[in-house]
C-alpha cells in the first residue's frame, strides 16, 4: 500500500502516499499492484480504498488527492484511456466494475457491474478493440465478457459472457495472467 513518485535520476522520493492508511485500502491478496497510468495533470490508481477510492486519481506533482471514484475492491488490472463517442474516458477494470470515468473528476460515463465468483483475481488488462468499439474481459475464475461501447453515445452494453459454474469450468475461455490480444 506504499506509492510512491521518485525522481528518475536521482531516486529521490517526490511525494508518497500511504494507501492502506490514508484510504483505508483492501489490500488483494498480492497487493495493490495494478500498474498506474500517467498523463499531464494526473496519475490514476486503483486503490480499493473507502469510501469510493476504488479509482484515485492524484495530482502527478504532487500527490495529493485530486478526485476519487467507485466503491469497492480493486483488482491489478491497468487503467487505461479510450474514447468513446469524441471523449477521452479512463477504463478501469475494477473487482467490482468495468466503468468508463471522465479523467477530469471521475465521474463515470457509466458502468457495468462485475460480479466475480470468488476473489478478485482481474489480472489481465482489459482489451478494447478501436475498430469495433468492444471491451473483452479474462479472468481466471470468471470466465470471459464482451461489451460493445455505443460509438454514438456514453453506453455500454453485454454482448456475450462465459462463465463458468464450477471452479474452474474446463469449456470456458479464461485466463488468469496474461493480456489477450484482439
């Protein structure tokens, strides 16, 4: 739950923040290990912290605290940019979420619960497809989703899902580390 900014040549720490103190962070099982994405204005986290602090986004130069947004676990999935509908959003592939928030305050354009079997254990980043507006989705014990994002409008919508019923459905496409490819 440490973070941590360091100056790339000397290592010295910029700023840090305590995640598990300061936001009361649920720490997963092997951290809070999503890799953060950066921009000019903000470094964007998935903390897991409350209340809402599932998705932080922090001022780059200084750390502090410029929006938070969505409640529940975090997973180590990577946020990452789209757009959608001529707007930059931020996807999160949270444990509880896939949600497209606006990176100006994270509110969100909107969001789609996910509602996992066991633990969270979203590893794999989600993959959005520029070409025909989907999000695919891989996790271990949840299977695989596809969601189509309306090109015209802030919308999204379940196309198909494999999930499994036992632990590990044997019949389901599911990964459990790496990213697929589209």
């Amino acid at each position: 739950g440490h973070f941590h900014c360091l100056d790339a040549i000397s290592g010295k720490v910029l700023w840090q923040v305590n995640l598990t103190d300061d936001y009361g962070a649920n720490t997963p099982v092997w951290g809070i290990a999503a890799s953060p994405l950066v921009d000019d204005e903000h470094v964007y986290l998935q903390v897991g912290g409350e209340p809402n602090a599932c998705v932080v986004a922090f001022d780059r130069n200084t750390g502090k605290e410029k929006w938070r947004s969505l409640e529940g676990m975090a997973s180590y999935s990577a946020p990452q940019f789209i757009e959608q509908s001529g707007q930059r959003l931020l996807l999160a592939w949270t444990g509880d979420w896939l949600a497209a928030l606006d990176p100006a305050n994270g509110i969100p354009a909107w969001k789609q619960e996910f509602k996992r079997a066991k633990m969270v254990i979203n590893v794999a980043d989600a993959v959005f497809d520029t070409g025909s507006n989907r999000v695919f989705l891989s996790s271990f014990y949840d299977g695989s989703y596809l969601y189509q994002l309306d090109p015209g409008k802030l919308e999204s919508e379940l196309l198909w899902e494999r999930r499994g019923r036992s632990e590990v459905r044997t019949d389901a496409l599911h990964s459990i580390i790496s990213t697929s490819l589209i």
